[in-house]
C-alpha cells in the first residue's frame, strides 16, 4: 500500500523540548508533573512541564515521595525488577480501508441480510480511512505519559499500536517504527535480554489450572439461581417422568428410554447461555496471558463435574426406580454411567458451539440444528431400517443414538426380567436384533471419547476465535475555532433566555416550575437480621426553580438514596417525613409526569438509534395536545444541546460510554420535566465531554426548572456551575446545606468559620477540600460536621426556608388542580409507539429473525429428505409419520421457545426504566411484543410447513389446516418464552426453567405415552398443555381419517384396517 506524500516519513529529531518535531507536538502528549514544585526532587528531571490543574492533582495528592516509597516496597515484596525502556514511535499512522454501507446494512437490518443473500456476488466497497496521523515522539523511562484528545480521535488506537495489539492486514495497515530502547517488537527476545528463556505465563500449568478451578467453583456456587434452578429441574422432571411412565409395558420402552437421554439434551442447551455469559470476561484475561487456554476449558470442565452427578443422580433415581426397569443395582449403575456420558459428551459440545459462535442467537440456532440431527436419526423417531441410505452415517456419529443403544441394550439384557425369547422380541420391535450386550460398554466408551473431543474442541475455538465487539462511533465534532462556550445552548422556554443571545432557537414548551421540600426526612431499611438501620437522618432542604443543587457526601453517605427517596424510586424500606411540591404533599399519580430521573446506568433499546430513542421519549411523555412539530423542534434542540446531531442516525448499541450518557440525559430532557433528578451524570465521561454535559444541565436549570444532581469529586470547572450544595456524611446526616456562592465562597466561608477545620490551599480544588474536611473516604478522626451544622444559623434559615416554601403559594400553581393522569398519552398511542419500536428493534436484531428465517427451510429439508415419499402401509411407517409430526412439531416449538429469550430479557431492563418513568403501561409493552413476532413466526413457520409438507406427500386437502395449527402451536411457544424471560431473574434462570417446561409439554404431548396407558390421576394434564391438543390435530389431519359416505362406503386415510388401527392408537 503506497503511502501519501502527506505522510512520508520525517527524520526523529533530538528529545530535547527545544528540538522536538511538530508532529509530535501537534499529538499534544506531555507528561505530568508533580503537584508540589517546591518540593525540589531529581525526580522532577523525568517530568515536563504541564500544570497539575487538570483532575489529576487529586491522584497525586499525597505527593510522588508516597507514590515511590509505596511502590519501592511492593517491588521489593514481589520481587519486582521490570525494565523500563525508552519507547520511540517514529512517523507512526494508521490506515484502514473501511467498507461503504448503506444505513440498512449499517444498522444490520433483516432486509440488508436477505439482500446479502440473494446476491451474494455484490462487491463491496471500501473507502481509505486514515485513523493515525503521522506522529513521532519519545516516551523517557519512569515517566507518566498522559494523552489527552476529543472522542473517537485515535487515543486508544494509538495506545494499542504502543502496545502491539493493533489489528493488521491487508485492509487494517500500520505504518512507521517504534522502537523500545533502540530494539523493535520483532528483535526483542526475551531470552537473550534477561539470559534464560521465561514463559509468558506467570504461574505453572498445574498452578494456574488449579487457581481457576479455585475460582470457577466459586463462581458456580455464587450462582444461586442457577444452581438451584438445575437442582429443582432435575428433581420436578426425574419426578414427572417416574410418575408417568410407572410400571408402564414393555412397548413404549424405546420412547421411555429415549426420552430419559433425550432430555439431557435439553439441559446441556443451557450451557449456550452460560457460556456467552463467561465469554468476554474469558476474552480479556486471556489476551494478557492471565492462563493458557486449556487450564480454563479444564477447570470448567471439572467444575461441572458435581453439578452434573446431581442432576443426573438426583433425576435417573426418580425416573429408573419408579418405572420399573431392572432392579439390579449393576443395570442401574450402567445406566447412570451412561447417562452421565450422554450429559457431559453433549455438554462439552454445546461449549464448542457457543464459543466457535459470533452471537448467541447464532450459538442456539446450531444448537438447534445439531439436536435436530440427534433427535432424528436417534433410532426413535424413525426406525434404522427406514433411515434412507444416504443418512444412515449419521445414526453411527450420533451421540444420541449411542446413548439410546447403550440403555436399551443395558435393560433387554438383564437376566433376572427377561428370558431370552423376550428378549429377543423386544429387541426386534425396536430393530436391535443386530446388536449384543457388548455395545453397552461400546457405547459408554464412545461418549467418553466424544466428550474429550468436544472439550478439546472447545479449547481451540476459545484459543483462535475472538468475537470482540468494538463500540464508540466518531462524529462531526461541532467545535471548531470558536468552541469555548458558545456551543453550549438550552432548550428555551417562554421564562428562559439563551445563554449566548446569537445562538437563535425556536420558543420551546411551556412548563410549570416547581419547588421542591423536604422535612424531617428519615428512610429505614430492614437488614437480614430483621434489624432495621436509619440510611437517612432529619433531612430538611429546598430546591427552587432555575437553580441546580449538588448532592455530594462520601461513599456510602446516602446521595444515591436520598435522590431516589425524593424521586419515589425506592420500593422497599420506611420512608418519614414529607416530601412537598408547590405548597401540597408529594402525588405519586401525577409525580412522573412533572420529573425526569437520569440514572447512573445507561439503559436503552440497543437497537434504536439516537434520534428514534429521543423521539419514542417525546411521543410517550408529552401529552397528544402538543402538536408533532413541537416535539420535533424539541427534539432537534435537545440534540443540539447534547452535540448530539452528528451521529442522531447511530445506534445506541455502538455507542461509547459517554455518548451513551448523553442520550440518557437526552432521553429524559424532551420529556419537558419541571423538575430534573440526574445520578452521577458525568461517570464513565471525559473532560471535555463532562463539562459538555454539565453545562447542558445548567443551561437545562436556567430556564426555570429544578434540578438536583449527585456527583461524586468534580473539577473546579463543573463544581463551579452548580448553585446549591447539600454535602452528607456518613449516617445519612446533613453536613452542610446551602449555596456555593462565586468560587465556592460561600461554602469556604462556612467551613472557615468553624473552629479548628484547616484552611484551603491555594488553587485547591474546593469539592475536594470540603470532602477531606468531613472525613469522607479518608478513615481520620474528624469533628463531626453534621452538629456544627445543626447548631449553626445557616441550618436555621434552610429550615426557615423550608417551612415558608411548603406553604401554598399563589405564585405556584398546584398540580392537583392539572387532573393529570400517571400516562401522558392514550392507550392507542402508547400502543402504537411500543409496536412502532418493537418492529424496528426486530427488523434490525437479523442474528434473531433473519438466522431463523434463513435456518427452518434446512430443517424442514433435512426432515422432508429423510421421510421423503414414505409410505404409511404398516405400523412402523405410520409410528414413524407420527413421530416426524411430533418432532417437527416439538422441535420448530422449543426453538422458538429458546431464542426469544435473549432478545426479550434484553429488553426487559429497558421495560423497567421505561415503566418506572411511565412512558406506557404494562398492556400496550405485551401487545408490542406478540405483534413484532407474528410476522416472522408467519414466514418463517410457512417456509418449514411449505418444504416439508409436499416433499413428505401428505394429504394436500389438509395443507392449511395444518400450516394454521402448526403456526398457531409455534406461536404459543414463542410468548411463552416471552413469559418466562419476564418470570425469571435472567436468562440462565429463564434457560433452566424453559427446559422444565418443554419437558412437561413432551411428556404430556401423547407420543411418547399414548393417552390410554396414562394414569387416571394426572389426565388432566393433557388438557392443559397446548402440545396434546397440536399432535392429536396434526397426526389426525394425515392418518386419522376415515369417513363414512351415504352409500356405505369409506374414504380417508385411515380406513384401512391396518391403517385405522395404528391411527387410532395414536391418539
């Protein structure tokens, strides 16, 4: 690749600052010097000159000589000499050639993946992108390089280059040196350097496979949920089974008997989920040599092992004694080993499959596609003689159909309950004549062998796939010359003015101010113990209209709790004392509508963009009287404000941290709210970008609205911009109230007053100074701050304040008089908005809708090709048409059942924020989510139905009757997985529990126990599960029938005797 004249290389010049190249200085990279220049130290020789007023004067608030001593002594514990080399980069840059894409194939919606599809053929083109500019410079040995620029201009990307993890090849190029005391990457040999040749592990094979086994066992018994979950799995399914198949006749054994390995497959389905959910974290500590890979897959293999032996013991127990097979202990035991092979071997593979898979929706879809497999050339389903010859190899590479072998071999083959005639016989109607007691252990041996296979497996995929997702998109940067404050503007309202007058915006929406009180505000919370312990004690303030309070205190203080006390936030606990806005008591029903609660956690539908999330906000929470073009101008202004404008078409799942807290902000601003709660709005942001937000929010206060704001230690630039401070210490107690006044004076002048507290220092940060004063997060004795201040004037004008402002007032007007409703829109509109963001949400998640689309016409063709024109002249044939429709049925029915768990629970915690600002109501969300599935179900179900139906040749006058019941049955799987996922803590939970559930609909469907031979006593059963009522209709349509005309005659396709017999057995 030819490299611009722009960036050829340029000589490194001497590392003097006299001398230094301009590239160089343009990468403004300076390192930081120590807080406290009259300390004079030849350590300062290593430091460049930068002033340490920038945020980091409080990392090295205790001076470097405390920072060495420190890290001399720990050196000297650990043994630690690392060198310290002088890292050069030489005109380094970066060139990327990215790919042009549509906003479609941008946002990876279903459509662009099916035009992928059917042209596969289309060339895409890429575009040169330079992301690293030509830069040279030099980093001194025992220096602390900071490295400060705007989002998305190449900070971490630079960082990585240093590092040697930037991405290269043909479409990614690095170009320029960098060199580490004189040696490239490349020559830098470890063994020469240090004289003896080191591992890139840290620890011994044996050592670190024993610390994470260590670790995973902790992990997995942390897990709670999970770990139960499995228990009460295992005890309700082993249970059921025993009870439905009690003492049942030896001719439904093979269905028995496969079910009990068949449903080993369903537990091992799990492991998808759990392994996503370890994936990433495995990802990271793997790329810095944290362990090798296979010390993980070992350690969790192993810590498996026990979990396994209890579900299997606990469910085979249940299940072997209570219908009646052997009771020899040696029979049982063998069938335990096997089933225990069985679950691990299928374990280990589902492993495999989620880490060899780019997302899990992929995972489960080959999960889905391999059971397939196993579950139908098992021996069950169809019977070996009538698997077609070019599918038999996959009976001999089935696991399943080793499993189910080896158990009925293990129970024909005991002497003490089967004579060898019976034997025989038994073993003829399931077509195992061939086979000799000698497969058992064949068979045992054979899962063993595939569970060492999956593992090793697992290992290499884990070793050489990473599937690491990138976030943080790069917009027009709105700051150009003029970019000091003029780009900070508000959103106007009829009692606002703009900060800066020549930044013209449209009059904005009219609202009511509110002031806020609090008297005697006390908040319990009952312990474990049954103890109840006081989180806050007497609080008594006021928050006025147009000003912004900082809430600020230690950790622990009761920031957090205080806000969302006053918010209404807190479900649980004992709250006391009144909380007062605009002269009445606090009305939960119309409470939402007047606030906007900004939370700490960024939590929004990934797959909107910026501009659909804030608009989705303003339809939902501004009431219909406000014309669309309102909410528009609204809209756009709040994007303005948020510098939001130059990516308004990206989606929120691409985001970084900080663009992400933006639009939290943005989310809750176009709900016009009088009153604005935000929880630690500047965490996860930078400097620039902290200070954006914070003068949006003061700029928000200005026009007359009231906000309130935790923060924890800002820098002199944010502190400033706040009005008000109500400071808390430890205990939930007030340790001063009141205003800042310009440059804090006011606050100083507090403090000051107050005998024996140590003055500030010069140009010391105020916000920190008055945190060490009160003793937060530092553990020294202090004077308790929060008598001084309940014996001070200052809290007896907050109180004289309080009890005037919670009068009524003429000046305010009462929102009880508004007859507000808690939703600000109809049930219509919140349904159409909910539908609206439901189908944009699918038509762009194609990992979920477009894989099944794609998947089902495969399944259906592995299906149709398999009982392709098999006739149904015998029982075994029409058993096996049966068998196909109970599969089919059951098979279509558990995928859906299992993949809509993951794009709903990922919804779910957007539900709860979105319910808890009442954006709708719990109705119109449900509504949402059975309309944006019946399209997909619809096409997706009628690509199954249409393959299978005519390559198999079934009775074409019943081809819509039975597209409508398999439909109808898919899409009661589909909402019951959208029950559990909202029944459940989280996914693994809603996994176990789907798992129990298609159990019971299997067990219950009238296949593998025909109705007649069931007990009396749970019948019942049959009636409540929708897949008896699915199979009867569907195996009737095709077998069933058999109707008697007016001459006497009979036609259908169940009135040969033979025919007719086996179909009404079916049933």
């Amino acid at each position: 690749m030819s490299v611009p004249v722009s960036t050829a290389k340029k000589p490194l010049l001497h590392d003097d600052d006299d001398h230094m190249p301009e590239s160089y200085k343009s990468v403004n990279m300076k390192s930081v010097q120590d807080a406290y220049r009259s300390v004079q130290s030849p350590r300062h020789s290593v430091y460049s000159t930068i002033h340490a007023g920038n945020g980091v004067e409080s990392m090295l608030a205790g001076g470097l000589d405390r920072f060495y001593e420190k890290y001399r002594a720990l050196s000297s514990k650990v043994n630690l000499h690392l060198a310290t080399p002088e890292v050069r980069f030489e005109n380094l840059n970066y060139v990327v050639q990215a790919r042009q894409m549509t906003m479609a194939e941008k946002q990876g919606t279903v459509g662009s993946y099916v035009g992928r599809m059917f042209n596969p053929f289309k060339k895409a083109v890429y575009k040169e992108q330079v992301v690293l500019q030509p830069m040279s410079g030099i980093i001194k040995p025992g220096s602390m390089t900071l490295i400060l620029a705007n989002p998305g201009s190449g900070k971490s990307t630079f960082l990585k280059a240093l590092a040697g993890k930037l991405e290269q090849n043909k479409k990614c190029v690095q170009g320029g040196d960098i060199t580490f005391s004189g040696l490239k990457t490349s020559d830098i040999d470890t063994k020469k350097i240090v004289g003896l040749e080191t591992s890139p592990f840290a620890m011994a094979f044996m050592e670190s496979t024993l610390l994470l086994l260590g670790r995973q066992k902790t992990l997995w018994l942390r897990d709670r949920p999970l770990l139960w979950g499995k228990l009460a799995e295992a005890f309700i399914v082993g249970l059921c089974m025993g009870a439905i198949y009690y003492q049942p006749s030896s001719s439904i054994y093979l269905r028995m008997l496969f079910f009990s390995c068949a449903v080993f497959q369903r537990q091992a389905w799990q492991q998808i989920t759990i392994g996503f959910a370890l994936r990433s974290v495995f990802y990271k500590q793997r790329s810095r040599n944290f362990f090798r890979t296979v010390s993980y897959t070992i350690a969790e293999s192993i810590v498996q092992v026990p979990v396994n032996l209890c579900v299997s013991l606990l469910m085979c127990t249940f299940f072997y004694f209570m219908s009646g097979l052997s009771a020899n202990a040696g029979r049982f035991f063998t069938f335990l080993a096997t089933c225990i092979s069985f679950q691990h071997a299928l374990g280990a593979y589902m492993a495999f499959l989620s880490s060899v898979s780019p997302s899990i929706t992929i995972g489960q879809t080959l999960a889905a596609f391999s059971v397939c497999f196993f579950l139908l050339f098992s021996g069950n389903i169809i019977l070996y003689d009538l698997i077609p010859s070019y599918w038999r190899w996959m009976y001999w590479f089935n696991p399943l159909a080793w499993g189910l072998r080896s158990v009925v071999m293990n129970e024909f083959y005991s002497d003490d309950k089967y004579t060898d005639a019976q034997r025989a016989k038994n073993l003829k109607s399931v077509q195992m004549d061939s086979f000799d007691e000698s497969y058992i252990g064949i068979g045992i041996a054979v899962l063993l062998a595939y569970y060492v296979l999956f593992t090793a497996m697992n290992t290499a995929a884990l070793h050489f796939f990473r599937y690491d997702k990138r976030l943080g998109v790069a917009g027009g940067s709105k700051v150009g010359e003029d970019d000091e404050d003029n780009v900070y503007i508000e959103v106007a309202t009829p009692g606002g003015t703009l900060v800066k007058q020549e930044r013209k915006k449209n009059q904005g929406l009219a609202f009511i101010p509110a002031n806020l009180v609090i008297k005697n505000l006390d908040y319990y919370v009952t312990l474990p113990t049954k103890v109840e312990r006081q989180l806050l004690n007497n609080i008594t303030a006021s928050f006025t209209p147009g000003r912004m309070c900082a809430l600020m205190g230690a950790t622990g203080a009761g920031k957090t709790t205080l806000m969302d006390v006053i918010a209404g936030r807190k479900t649980g606990g004992r709250i006391v004392g009144d909380i007062i806005i605009n002269g009445e008591p606090k009305n939960p029903v119309n409470f939402s509508r007047i606030t906007a609660y900004c939370e700490q956690m960024d939590i929004h539908s990934e797959m909107s963009t910026i501009g659909e999330a804030l608009w989705f906000s303003a339809n939902l929470r501004l009431p219909e009287t406000i014309t669309a073009e309102e909410k528009r101008t609204l809209v756009e202004e709040t994007l303005d404000l948020l510098e939001l404008n130059g990516i308004i078409n990206e989606q929120v799942g691409d985001l970084s941290v900080e663009q992400k807290k933006r639009v939290t902000i943005g989310v809750e601003v176009v709900a016009n709210p009088s009153i604005l709660f935000l929880d630690e709005p500047t965490s996860g942001l930078d400097a620039r970008s902290a200070i954006t937000v914070m003068k949006g929010v003061q700029s928000i206060a200005r026009t007359g609205r009231t906000v309130l704001c935790t923060i924890h230690q800002p820098s002199i630039s944010i502190f400033e911009l706040f009005d008000d401070l109500l400071l808390l210490q430890r205990g939930g107690y007030i340790a001063y109230y009141g205003e800042l006044g310009k440059d804090s004076c006011k606050l100083l002048e507090y403090f000051a007053s107050i005998p024996g507290t140590e003055e500030i220092r010069p140009q010391y940060n105020p916000a920190t100074y008055m945190l060490e004063v009160i003793g937060a997060g530092i553990g020294r004795d202090t004077k308790d701050y929060s008598v001084e201040y309940k014996n001070s004037k200052l809290c007896e004008y907050n109180v004289e304040k309080a009890l005037r402002l919670a009068e009524p007032s003429t000046e305010f007007v009462a929102f009880s008089t508004l007859n507000w409703t808690p939703m600000a829109t109809s049930f219509g509109n919140q349904l159409k908005e909910c539908v609206t963001k439901c189908l944009q949400t699918y038509w762009r998640s194609p990992q979920y809708n477009f894989v099944r689309l794609a998947s089902f016409p495969w399944f259906a063709l592995v299906f149709a090709t398999t009982f392709y024109k098999l006739p149904r002249d015998n029982v075994s044939q029409i058993k096996s048409h049966i068998g196909l429709i109970y599969n089919s049925m059951d098979f279509i029915g558990i995928i859906n059942l299992m993949t809509v768990l993951d794009i709903t629970c990922l919804e779910r915690a957007v539900f709860y924020r979105e319910r808890m600002s009442n954006y709708y109501g719990p109705l119109p969300y449900s509504l949402s989510l059975f309309a944006s599935e019946v399209p997909y179900l619809v096409v997706a179900v009628s690509l199954f139905v249409f393959v299978e139906y005519w390559m198999i040749g079934w009775v074409p006058e019943y081809f819509v009757f039975f597209w409508v019941t398999f439909f109808l049955y898919t899409s009661i799987c589909t909402f019951f997985g959208q029950w559990m996922c909202a029944l459940c803590p989280n996914t693994k939970v809603a996994n176990v529990a789907v798992g129990a559930l298609s159990c019971i609909f299997n067990l219950f469907s009238g296949f593998l126990l025909p109705y007649p031979m069931m007990a009396d006593w749970y019948k019942w059963i049959v009636y409540v599960v929708p897949s008896s009522y699915s199979l009867r209709s569907l195996a009737v349509s095709q077998v069933g029938i058999c109707v008697t005309n007016s001459d006497g005659t009979k036609t259908g396709n169940a009135c040969m005797p033979l025919v007719g017999q086996a179909g009404r057995a079916s049933r």
